[in-house]
C-alpha cells in the first residue's frame, strides 16, 4: 500500500486550486454583472479592471491546476 497517501494530498491540492479558481471566477462575474446595472463611467473601469482580472486570475488558477495535477 506505498503511495497511497500522495494521491489523497494530490486530490486534495487539486481540490484546493480548483475551489480557489471558482472563487476567483465568482467574484469576477459578481463584480461584472453589478458594474452592469451601474450607470457611471467609473463602472466601465470596474468591469474591465477588477472584473476582468479576478476572471482572468481564476481562469488562469484553474488552467495551472489542471497542468500541475
């Protein structure tokens, strides 16, 4: 029963990572649907900056994790 417990501790970082991408992809499309109902030219920067970088974080989170597994 040798090495058992590295695939548990990989399943679980996967886990980890992939909970995290979701997170971060959430809060991403959180961020650019209320910047949607936001009529200011400030929500514009909000959608393209913080929205878009918390989506293209957890996309990228989400990529890196399935490439380490």
């Amino acid at each position: 029963m040798e090495g058992t417990g590295g695939m548990s501790e990989n399943s679980s970082s996967l886990q980890r990572k992939l909970t995290t991408a979701a997170y971060l992809l959430t809060a991403g499309l959180l961020v650019e649907g209320i910047t949607l109902y936001w009529a200011h030219p400030t929500s514009f920067l909000l959608f393209i900056l913080l929205g878009g970088i918390l989506v293209g974080a957890g996309i990228l989170t989400y990529l890196v994790a399935l490439v380490t597994a």
